[in-house]
C-alpha cells in the first residue's frame, strides 16, 4: 500500500523539506519540514513559493510517477484572481493556448469564478480601490514554471492570488492551510518488459 498526503500549503513555504538557498539561519524560509514529520515521504510535483493550496506527498515512487509526470497530462485546478476584469476575448485566448517564451501552452479550461470563501492570506493581498479584480477557475494539463501566472499576464490580467484547488480527484476542500490529510491508496503497478510473441 501507499501513503499519500494532502497538504494545503501556506502562501510564502517551499514545496521541499530543506531552503537549499539559506546560508544564514535567521535567513531561512519555511519548508515542509515545518508542517510535516512524516517520514519517507517526498512531493508528487511542485507548488511555488508565492501560490498556495494543494500539494501531494507520497512514499510511492510509482505513484509520484504517476501523478508528476507530464506523459500522464493529470489535470490541476487552480483558483485564480487577478487584476481587473477579464473579458471573453481573454478568456478564449487561454482556452485555446496562449504563446509564452517557451512555447505555446495547451487547451485549457477556464470560467469565471465567483469569489470564493477562503482563508485569509498573510500578508494579504495588495487592495487598490480603483482597480477590480477577478476570480478565474483555471484548469491545465501541464506544468511548467510558473505557468498560470505567465498565462493570465500573457492576455493582460496580472495574477495576485493562486490557489491550486485540485490535482486529478484530489482536492484541498476542508483543509486550512498547514493542515493535511492522510490516505492509502493501492500504488499503481510497475511498468513490466513487453513479453515477444510466441514467448
């Protein structure tokens, strides 16, 4: 059997157990390892500093196969708001893949969201009377750097606040950020050598 970990992590906590990047103590930023003391277990993937919500942990090598690997296309949910407020041409731009540095992305799904009852960020996000924001259900299959956050700038609408609600049938519901929740799943099977015919 195989353990897996939802975690809600913080706004501003590494997505790994140790800040590689801190040579000074009173430097350090805050990792998993401030949330988490279960041992053997690493992410199924990553979640940037600055976003918050999901992140999935396991003791499976199979199973963090499965859910990282881009091969398997796994869809990731966010919930997004940004600045001002996005029109449907926008809005069609990322539903049909917009063009970064590094190529262009895939199909995704994207609707208007209302705003939804989160928890409060710390430190909140900047509020500026003269400018709306926006909440977006965003949806991909991929997952390079920064991806959403490059997408909603690409068609004009800066991200302030991420929040990655889902990865596949997993989701963050009715869980406060720091806190997880434990299951044990059954771990994919091992990809096995094809036998020859007639052997």
């Amino acid at each position: 059997m195989a353990s897996l970990i939802l975690f809600n992590k913080p706004f501003q906590v590494l997505s790994q157990f140790t800040d590689n990047n801190s040579g000074n103590p009173s430097n350090r930023r805050a990792t998993l390892a401030d949330w988490i003391s279960m041992p053997a277990i690493y992410p199924a993937g990553r979640l940037d500093y600055d976003s918050e919500g999901l992140l999935l942990l396991t003791d499976s090598g199979p199973l963090q196969h499965q859910i990282a690997s881009p091969r398997n296309k796994m869809p990731k949910t966010y919930w997004v708001q940004v600045e001002g407020q996005m029109d449907d041409n926008a809005l069609n731009s990322l539903r049909q893949g917009v063009t970064l540095k590094d190529g262009r992305t895939r199909p995704a799904t994207v609707e208007h969201l209302p705003e939804p009852d989160l928890w409060p960020r710390t430190p909140p996000v900047r509020h500026r009377e003269t400018i709306p924001t926006s909440w977006l259900s965003i949806t991909i299959t991929e997952g390079r750097n920064r991806q959403v956050r490059r997408m909603t700038a690409a068609v004009g609408f800066p991200t302030l606040r991420l929040v990655r609600y889902a990865i596949g049938e997993w989701t963050v519901k009715d869980l406060a950020p720091g806190e997880y929740r434990a299951l044990t799943l059954h771990p994919p099977a091992r990809p096995g050598k094809r036998r020859k015919p007639g052997k």
